[in-house]
C-alpha cells in the first residue's frame, strides 16, 4: 500500500506483512522486488513496530533491508507476468488503495498466466475487483482466508473501513475459512493462497513458495 491513513486514522501497511514473507522468499534464495501503488516511500503502520507486535523478522528488516520500502517502484510498472509469485501485503493502507479496478486487473493478469498470487490479512482487499477470464468475480468459488469481521470490530475500526473484507468477498462467493482472532490461518486454493492476519504472514509466503 501507499495509502497513510484511513479515513483520518493513520496507518500504512503492517510491518510483520511484508518481513515475514520477505525473508521466507529471500532465505529460499528468492529475488525479491518490493513496489507500491503509487510508488516512493511505503508507509508503516506505527501500531505493528510496538512493543506487543513488532517481531524478529522486523528487527532483521530494519537493520538489513529498509532501504527497500524506499523509492519503490508502481505495482502497474511492473509485468507482473515476470514473477512467479505476487504477494499482496496487509495493513489498514490497503482499504484504501486495494480495491481498485487497476489493482484488481493487475492481480487477474498474474493469476490468468498461472502465477501464484498470495495475499495475508487486508491484503485480500486486492481481490476485491479481481476477475475470471469470464468476468465473474475472481474469488467466487474459492476457498479464502482474510482479516475477519470479528478481528476488525477488536481492533476498534470496523467504522473505519469502507467495507467489512470478510463480508464482502463472502457476498463476491468466495468460501471463506476462519479461525480464530489472532492465531495463525492460511489457506490454498489452487494458485491463489491468502491468510487471516498478521501471525499467518510466514505461512501464507511458504504455501505460495511451495506453490510456485
């Protein structure tokens, strides 16, 4: 994402989101190309570096490879057909600038050329304009995983969000599989792996890995 806040509250993307799955591609000797939206510099949610939530893979991130969240390149730049995985990381910016008819046709792209498209906690919100070859919503039919309408109303901003996630992809016709809050969830489907929240990062990037 690129977007810093949501609808006045501030935000960005969810630290552990993008350095878990970094590092489970990097470690697998992965090359690992990091864009945005709208290119520059990707916020961080200021929440996920607390105490309570930042993690090992963030502290490795901020002392090996924070340059990468700088001057990143746009995601439309990029033929998204050149990489074998594309990975939608989460964080309440994602509401903002996921839901997109461009993003949605991007992800389509790379799922119609057989690439393994994984996505982890809001970062499903990608998928929300994605379409089949048919037109119909990409999603439809397909077991999901995402950020869940009970976790959204804990952590106080279901007012905030232009859309309940969980809810909307059900309405799209996906097949959403749940667990509960905060415990690691992470769902394949073919080429498409998506997980429920931030301690499912590292699983949703070693389904995709096993995937690709």
């Amino acid at each position: 994402t690129s977007a810093k806040s949501m609808d006045g509250h501030e935000t960005g993307a969810w630290s552990e989101e993008i350095t878990g799955p970094y590092y489970v591609f990097k470690d697998a000797g992965c090359v690992v190309r990091v864009c945005s939206i709208a290119g520059g510099d990707i916020p961080i949610d200021a929440g996920s570096l607390t105490k309570d939530f930042k993690t090992e893979n963030d502290t490795r991130f901020e002392k090996e490879d924070i340059r990468l969240l700088k001057n990143t390149d746009q995601l439309k730049t990029l033929d998204v057909t050149a990489y074998d995985i594309v990975f939608f990381a989460g964080g309440h910016g994602t509401c903002v600038d996921f839901p997109t008819d461009e993003v949605g046709a991007t992800l389509s792209k790379a799922f119609a050329a057989g690439k393994v498209v994984a996505t982890v906690c809001h970062g499903p919100m990608a998928l929300v304009c994605a379409k089949a070859p048919d037109g119909t919503p990409l999603v439809k039919g397909k077991k999901i995983a995402c950020f869940t309408d009970v976790e959204e109303e804990q952590v106080g901003l279901h007012t905030k969000v232009p859309f309940l996630l969980a809810s909307k992809l059900k309405s799209l016709g996906a097949q959403l599989e749940g667990s509960d809050p905060w415990t690691d969830k992470a769902v394949i489907d073919g080429k498409l792996v998506t997980g429920q929240n931030p301690q499912s990062s590292v699983s949703v990037a070693k389904l995709a890995l096993a995937a690709a």
